[in-house]
C-alpha cells in the first residue's frame, strides 16, 4: 500500500511540474508583460518545531481591461520584493489567473522544486517496488 502511494505522489506531483513547466512555456512566447506591485506579504507557518514563519510577496497588477487581479509569489522569500515595490508580471491575454511573477531565478526555483518533489516519490516508489519492501 505504501509503494502504491508513494509512487502515485511522485507521479502527481511531477504532473504538476509539468503543467508548470507547460505554463511557463507558454507565458514566455504568448504571455503580456504587466508591471505588477508588491501589496503585500503573505504569512504561513510550516508546522514543524523550530521552524520560522515562511513569507511570500502578494502582487497586484492591471490586465489589459483594467481589471486588477492579484497573485501570490509561488516561492517563498521576500527579499528584494517590499511592500510598494514594482514586480514584472506575465499572464494570458485571456486568461489573467495564469499570471506569474516575471523574475527568472523565481520562475527556476518553482519549476525546479516541483520536478525535483516529483522525481524523488517517484524514484523511492520505484525502488520500494524493485526490492520489494
């Protein structure tokens, strides 16, 4: 039972980076640059002892209607994003909740963590299947 779950969390999770990796993709050939600003920092906790708050940059930005829309940072960390501070953004004409920051060590970051997630449940899956524990 465990392998079957661990594998198909890796698998999931690997679908995720790949539509991410699809989305990305996307925004960098058809998506609208919008100059996005910084209205906030979002706080969660992990939950686990000794571990400090996490924070994540809330952006506003103004789709080619006028319309505002506001996305979360995927990534944590703050730095370099305060409060007032102006953030490039990209997003489908059509389709303003695709939006993402703009900022190409964050746009890796993201992609990277989920393959890396999903590659690693997948790859323990698969060994638990191999050697049959």
């Amino acid at each position: 039972m465990w392998v079957a779950m661990v594998l198909t969390a890796g698998l999931v999770v690997l679908g995720f980076g790949v539509r991410e990796v699809v989305i990305q993709r996307r925004l960098h050939h058809e998506g609208l640059r919008v100059r996005g600003q910084v209205v906030g920092h979002r706080r969660e906790t992990s939950g686990r002892a000794n571990s400090g708050p996490v924070f994540y940059a809330v952006v506003e930005f103004a789709d080619a209607h006028g319309a505002r829309h506001t996305v979360p940072a995927k990534s944590s960390g703050v730095k370099g994003l305060p409060v007032g501070g102006a953030v490039p953004v990209r997003y489908l004409r059509d389709a303003p909740e695709t939006a993402r920051l703009d900022l190409p060590g964050r746009r890796f970051t993201e992609i990277a963590s989920v393959l890396g997630t999903g590659t690693l449940f997948t790859a323990i899956g698969i060994w638990m299947l191999a050697t049959g524990r």
